[in-house]
C-alpha cells in the first residue's frame, strides 16, 4: 500500500503472540467472590478440551504449588484446587502429570514473561495421557494472582476458550465496502472515458482545429501504467514496506499518520481517486502488474517467514513493534460479535490492484457499446467478489492467519479475464491495444 498496494493480505486483528495461531482462554478472576481481572492465556496442546461457554465453566479455588515449579509431589493437599506453578525446571506435561496425581482439577503455568509461549510436548515423551486441562498465563497476570493468594484472599477462576464465529458480520462490511468501492470507481471511470470519446468523436465528425490541439495537448487526465512501471512499483513497495518493518516503532506509525491520515470513508475516497486517475492501458500492461502483485503478497505474507522468523505483512499491518493500531493506510472494521475482539482488516492494495483491472474492463465495455450480459464487467466483478470471499474462507479454515488476498483474488480476476477474451477471440486486441476499434466518422456518413 503506501500509496497503494504496500500492505495486501487480510487478517484479524486480533491475531496475537505469535506467528502461529495459539488456542487462546480466557482467565477470569474472584477476588473474595468480588469478580476482578480477566486474563488471557494459552491453552496447551495436550490434555482436555475446555469449555467454550462462560455459563458452562465453573468457578475454582487457587492454590499456590509447593514447590513453585510443581516438578516434584506438592507438599500441600489438594482437593480438586487449580494449581499455580511457575514454568521452568520440567516439561509441561510432567507438570500437569504430577498436579493430576495430587489432585488439581487444572493447572495454571506462570511464564517467565510477559508474552505467551505454545505448550506441547516435548519429542520422545510417551506420558501424555493428561486428564487436567493446562493453561499458560503471562507473568504480570500470574505473579498478580499469587500476590492476592500470599495476602490470604480466597482467589477463584473460570477457564474457558469461546470459539470465533465462522463468519463475523466485520468481513461482510469489508467485502461489501471492497465490492462497493470498486464498482463506484469503475463507472466513474468509465463514464468520464465515455464522455471524452463522445467529444473526440464529436470533434472528427465536425473536422475541427480543436481536435488537433487537443491531440497536440498531450493532457487527458489521467496516467497509464506502463510495463515497467508496474515492474518497477512493485519493486519500490517491497523496499517500503521493508522499510516499514525495520522502522517500526510508535513515532513511526504518527509520522505516518501526519502524512497520510487515511482510513475509513477517507480511505475509500482516496481508492476511487486513485482507480479514476491511474489506468492500465491493456491487458497486457495488467497481467504484468497483477502477477508481480500476486508474487509480492505471496512473499511478504508467507515466504518471508523463512527470512525473518514471522510474517512480515502481517506485522507492519498489525503494528505488533509499535505499541499501535497498525498504519492509518488500511480498511479496518471492529470485529462485533467475535469474543475476542479486534478487527478484521484489509490492505488498500487488495482493492486498487484488481479494481484496475476491472474498471479497464468497464471501460471497454463502454466504448465497444456492449451490455452487461455480453461484456467483461460482470465477470470481472463477479471474480473479484469472489476471490476476496474465498479469500475469508481460507482466512477461517486456517484458524486466523493472515492471508495474501491478492493470491486467490488474482487468480480469480485475471484468469477469468484471461479465459473469456481467449475464448470471444478478443486476447489479442485486449492484450495489444486495450480498447475497440473505433470507425471514421467520416466513413459511416459517406457509406449512408
């Protein structure tokens, strides 16, 4: 997106702690039956399953383990208490082994940090049959419940893991203000493309000086993309948003925001700005950058993993270094009815990108005088529609993670495009000169 497309790919923004989706519980807590704080920790791999509604979970006592690191049997007595320890000394599973055998209903692990670690069991362990669910708590959270427990306050917790909806209504604000976006700015460019050939067509018919200056003028409002260029921004994006990754920090993210302050019903106005202004002049020209774009979101979402030890795009979209939001230059709508929050956000790129491509088909549509039923709009509407549908799907069958938009939006797009000028005979022509050919005025009213 920076301009546009620096930031592509879709995710929640609620996404936390790591790369890899870890089974979130919430923790919450009585002090003295008086509810307190509510805590949010990681459930382990191994062991039971909890209890995904809130009514369903049952208050319990905590009790401090002695020893604190529970690798050894716990001098106090316990009768069906969930245990506190400290994390460290042993693995996870003999912790919860030897908090079963004493009889904890559960086992709360105090990390030693503030973020969360994933628990699962070690290579070569055979004792896994757990009973006892296990839950990792940050090291603030912990050593707060410990304090209240040494100051002989009766402390007791619900734990339960609410599962996210399938289907939150913040994506289907997002796909509708991505379809909606695309399609204002494709008739608006296509209606002032109209427009400007009716004058052109006007001027030849009247074989006026007027439309010789105007040819000489140069000026048409607009700016084609070429090839290289569309080379070339992909290359300046990945340099930006390298950039971005290294420099991420709160300042950053205000500086940002002075120069852009861009998101929301701005955000959308800058998009429709953006897709009138700048044009693709055939299909060619879109294929070069579409595909550069769909390598692009692949790499930055999921590649540079490998590089970097976490997604890149992810973490310049999330803002996870800077204490913030995420940048300004992003679509992003409050995930209502998810129990863990957030949002759920889109990256401009995944809208400018292929709205380009099909208002360039809009346009074309428009000067060869075709209905919806017989021209490329609708197809190249639909596609996109449902790439970026596919798009959440795949965001939900992979438990959250960030996903390159781009990857099934591309294919999507620019296959069916691809696929129905082959098969119209028309490949050539789209590929080459982007639009109609055009009859001389002049001939139609000699041959009349």
């Amino acid at each position: 997106m920076v301009v546009w497309p620096l930031l592509n790919g879709i995710a929640p923004f609620s996404e936390l702690l790591d790369t890899e989706m870890l089974n979130h519980v919430k923790v919450p807590t009585w002090i003295n039956g008086v509810e307190n704080c509510e805590y949010v920790g990681v459930g382990a791999r191994f062991g039971p399953t909890l209890e995904s509604k809130e009514k369903h979970a049952t208050h319990t006592r905590v009790a401090i383990a002695d020893p604190p690191d529970c690798c050894s049997k716990p001098k106090n007595k316990l009768t069906g208490e969930i245990i506190l320890v400290h994390r460290g000394q042993c693995s996870f599973t003999t912790k919860a082994n030897i908090a079963e055998e004493a009889g904890a209903s559960a086992i709360l692990i105090i990390n030693n940090r503030t973020e969360l670690f994933k628990m699962v069991c070690e290579e070569n362990e055979t004792d896994i049959d757990i009973g006892i669910p296990a839950v990792m708590l940050p090291q603030d959270a912990g050593e707060n419940i410990k304090s209240h427990i040494q100051n002989k306050s009766i402390v007791s917790v619900q734990l339960y893991s609410p599962l996210r909806p399938l289907v939150d209504v913040a994506e289907v604000f997002l796909w509708l203000m991505a379809v909606g976006t695309i399609l204002c700015a494709s008739y608006w460019s296509a209606w002032t493309t109209r427009e400007a050939a009716v004058e052109r067509e006007k001027l030849l018919k009247d074989a006026s000086d007027e439309y010789l200056n105007t040819e000489n003028a140069g000026s048409t409002g607009y700016v084609e993309i070429s090839t290289m260029a569309a080379i070339s921004f992909v290359v300046i994006a990945s340099c930006f948003l390298l950039m971005l990754y290294k420099l991420m920090a709160s300042w950053f993210i205000e500086v940002l925001v002075v120069l852009f302050c861009i998101g929301g019903v701005e955000g959308i106005a800058l998009i429709i700005t953006v897709l009138q202004i700048v044009r693709i002049p055939n299909l060619k020209v879109g294929t070069v950058l579409l595909s550069c774009a769909f390598l692009y979101d692949i790499f930055w979402v999921f590649v540079s993993k490998w590089w970097f030890h976490e997604s890149v795009m992810i973490v310049v979209a999330r803002g996870d270094r800077s204490g913030e939001d995420g940048i300004p230059m992003l679509l992003k709508i409050l995930r209502l009815f998810d129990p863990w929050g957030g949002y759920s956000i889109i990256g401009f790129g995944d809208i400018i990108l292929p709205g380009l491509l099909v208002a360039f088909s809009l346009r074309y549509d428009w000067l060869a005088k075709r209905n919806l039923r017989s021209g490329y709009f609708v197809w190249a509407m639909s596609a996109y529609g449902l790439g970026l549908l596919i798009t959440y799907v795949a965001l939900n069958l992979m438990d959250g993670h960030g996903q390159p938009a781009l990857l099934y939006i591309v294919l999507f797009t620019l296959g069916t495009f691809l696929s129905l000028g082959k098969k119209r005979g028309e490949l050539n022509l789209l590929w080459t000169r982007g639009e109609p050919k055009m009859p001389c005025p002049h001939n139609q009213e000699s041959q009349q």
